[in-house]
C-alpha cells in the first residue's frame, strides 16, 4: 500500500512535468531567437537582446498579475462554482487587455528610451523594429495568460504544454524566413525575430482558445457562451491579489539584472563568470518552478472545497518535494560544475572563477526552492501582500547592500568581486525562506472563512 506522501505526490508530478516541458520550450524558443539574430549579424543579435530586455519586463508584469486567476479559478473549482470560474476568467481577460495596452504604446514609441539608454545608431534602429512588430502580439500574449490561468486551475496542465510546442515549431521556420528573407518573406534580419514572436503569442492564444472551448474537458464549462461586460468589483479582486505577485516577480528577476549592472566595473572576467553562473541557475530554476504552480493547483483546489487539512497536507508534500529536489540538484551541480562551465567558454580564468560560484549556487538551491514552495502555497491561500514586503525585505533591504558590501568594499574583509554577490544571495534567499515558511505555518493555521 501506497503510503499518502507517494500519492500526492504523484499528483503534483502529474500537473507538474507538463509545465516544465512547456517552460522549457518557452526557453528554446527564446534560444531560436538568439541563435538565427547572431548569425544572420551581431548587431542584429544586439537589438534582439536590447529589445527583449525591454518587453519582457513588461510581460512579466503583466503574466504576473493574472497569476492570481490559477487560485481563483482552482477554489473555484473544488467548491465546485462553474459560474465564478467564468466571470473570474472572462474579467481575467479585461484586465489583461487594459494592462497590455499602455504597453503596446510603449513599444511603438521607443525612441527617447532608446536615445536614454545611449543605444548604439547602428542598431537602435533595428531594436525599433523588433519592438515595433513585439507590441501587435502583446496583447495576445496577455489573453493567453488569462487562458492558461483557467486550465490549469482547472487541474489541466497539458494545453500550455501543447501550445508552447506549437508556438515552438511555427516560430523555427518563421524566424529564419522573416530573418534571412527565405521563401518568399521579407528580409527583416533581426526585426523578422520580432514578428516572428508576435505571431506566435497570437498563435498560442489560438491553440488555447481551441483548448478552452472545449466543455466536455472543463466539467462542462462553457467559457465563452455569453461574454460578460467589465465588472470593476471583479477586476479589481483580481488586481488586488495579482499586484503584488507581479512585484515580486518583478523584484526577484531583477535582482539578478541589478547584480550584473553592479559587477559591470569589476571587469569583462568577473561578468562573464556570473552569467554562466546565472544561465544553469536560470535552467534549473525551472523544476522548482514547475512544482510551485502545482502545488498552488492542488492546494487552491483542496481549500475551494473546504479540505483544509487536505490542502494542508499538499503543503507539507509539496515542501518536502521541493527540498528532496533541492538536494539532488545541489549535488548535481556539486559534481558536475567544472564539466558545465566548460560548456561554455574554453578561457581556463572565466571557468576557475565560475566554478567557484557554483559552489554558492548550489548552497542556495535549498533555501530557494523551500522559499518558492512557500510562496506558491501562500498564493493559494491568496495571501500575497505580506510575502512581497517579505521578499522585498530579504532581497532589496538585505541581499543587494550585502552583495555590495562584500564584493566591492572592504568593510568585511578584501572584495569578494562576484562571489560576495552570490553569498549575500544565499543569504537573502535563507532569509526569505525562513520568513515565507513562518507566514505559511501561521496562515494555513487558520480556520477558513
């Protein structure tokens, strides 16, 4: 006989693996992208990734927001309430729509930010482009955040999975036709990436929306039977408790560019050593994340259905799941380190720097992946104010003044350079995951209202 931690956990595999199949996609896509702009020429490669450095904050935010409609709808969904599963998701959709819009203007009017940011005239002009044809598909990806919220706080995992590998072999071909000016298309070098982008975002809306209309899948839910007007009350739920998840969001990928801007003066060495550091962290960033939004699934289903012991029981499984994880992933990196770097550069002083950070790295997956745990489950119980005063506290009020602290003064002994960063980050990081943990003991300690 099963014991109950292998059944649940079972579970959170179960809607777990699709997303990180589809994450992962989301990453290669972005690796196309990189990869055809840098060899069709380097100023292309330049404007791609200057102009994704400026649309992707922006979606981040906005994806961030509508997180709060996957614990909505899955409370919605163990309290067995089809018609607030509708309005929540349709109201989703508004409220993605008014954020995309300031932003789409945004991107078509770039050029005094651009001029700001002292961007190369060989490329900016190029950067404009590729914003230019990113903000027509903006919108598209907002509706399908909204979308995607809705199937997997129905427990439905795959369609992101399925859309995110449609979007991925349409966006192959496209990028190196619009790129190269292959088979007929224009030759758009690197703003033929952006139009390639916005295509996909509104091909993967259509995927979803085929997915979503589909009732017998969804308990009979009929999305888009009668469109719902705006309801501000409604909207602004969401907004409420979507807010500050996409400041934290926000503040922790950040963090990271914060870092990177700060190690900028100590030399091409020690930034080159961080950004292999910071590229597998990334990669790996993806498991933990996975097992967050399912457990944020399970637990919003458990408490919809007024199971709190149940959605309890989830959070003890689901932190013990992500701690398992964490181990394993520490030893890989423990053991593999100086075989990863030297994936990525042959020069012998970036990959003796670099594998000592990944010493660091893999000290701090453990309170990372207990801290993002936490955090998932805290959103289930749609508890979101107090952990992004806790997660701005640990990082922006500890880790960075740390990081500083230790890399480029004297105060605490000589300058660590790029390791004093990744120390302050483990201690952020402890910090967080001893306060988010404490916020979760206490909230799910709670009798439901």
């Amino acid at each position: 006989m099963k014991s109950p931690f292998l059944i649940e956990l079972k579970h959170l595999l179960k809607l777990a693996s699709p997303l990180l199949a589809a994450q992962l996609l989301v990453t290669g896509t972005s690796a196309v992208d990189t990869l055809m702009a840098g060899r069709y020429h380097a100023n292309d490669l330049a404007a791609v990734a200057i102009g994704s450095g400026i649309w992707l904050p922006m979606y981040l935010l906005i994806s961030g927001l509508l997180i709060a409609t996957t614990s909505m709808v899955a409370r919605y969904h163990g309290a067995g309430d089809h018609t607030s599963i509708v309005s929540t998701v349709q109201q989703s959709i508004w409220l993605a729509l008014a954020t995309a819009v300031p932003c789409v203007f945004l991107l078509l009017h770039t050029e005094t930010l651009l001029v700001w940011l002292a961007v190369d005239r060989s490329f900016a002009s190029i950067t404009e482009g590729y914003l230019t044809a990113v903000a027509f598909g903006l919108p598209g990806a907002a509706i399908y955040s909204s979308l995607r919220s809705f199937t997997e706080g129905m427990g439905r995992t795959k369609p992101f999975m399925l859309s995110s590998f449609v979007a991925f072999l349409v966006n192959i071909p496209l990028n190196y036709g619009l790129i190269y000016g292959r088979w007929g298309l224009p030759e758009l070098g690197g703003a033929g990436c952006g139009v390639a982008t916005a295509v996909s975002m509104w091909l993967q809306v259509g995927v979803m929306w085929w997915f979503t209309s589909r009732p017998e899948c969804y308990e009979g839910i009929q999305l888009f039977q009668r469109w719902l007007r705006p309801d501000w009350l409604k909207i602004g739920q969401i907004a409420r408790l979507g807010l500050p998840i996409s400041i934290a969001v926000f503040a922790e990928v950040s963090i990271f560019s914060a870092i990177a801007l700060l190690l900028a003066p100590l030399g091409a060495l020690v930034v080159a050593s961080h950004q292999i550091a910071l590229s597998v962290s990334h990669l790996i960033f993806m498991f933990p994340l996975s097992l967050s939004q399912a457990i944020t699934i399970r637990v919003g289903y458990f408490l919809g259905r007024n199971q709190q012991p149940l959605a309890n029981f989830v959070v003890r499984t689901g932190v013990l799941a992500s701690g398992l994880l964490a181990l394993t992933t520490m030893t890989l990196i423990l053991t593999f380190r100086h075989s990863i770097v030297s994936w990525y550069t042959t020069d012998i002083e970036v990959q003796a720097v670099a594998a000592g950070l990944f010493v660091w790295m893999a000290i701090y997956q453990f309170p990372d992946q207990i801290q993002i745990a936490s955090n998932a489950a805290l959103r289930a119980y749609q508890d979101t104010r107090i952990p992004l005063a806790l997660i701005l506290l640990s990082y922006w009020g500890v880790a960075i003044p740390l990081g500083i602290t230790l890399a480029r003064t004297e105060w605490l002994g000589p300058p660590m350079a790029a390791q004093g960063f990744w120390v302050a980050l483990v201690v952020g990081l402890s910090l967080t995951a001893v306060l988010l943990g404490a916020r979760l003991y206490r909230i799910a300690r709670r009798p439901l209202d």
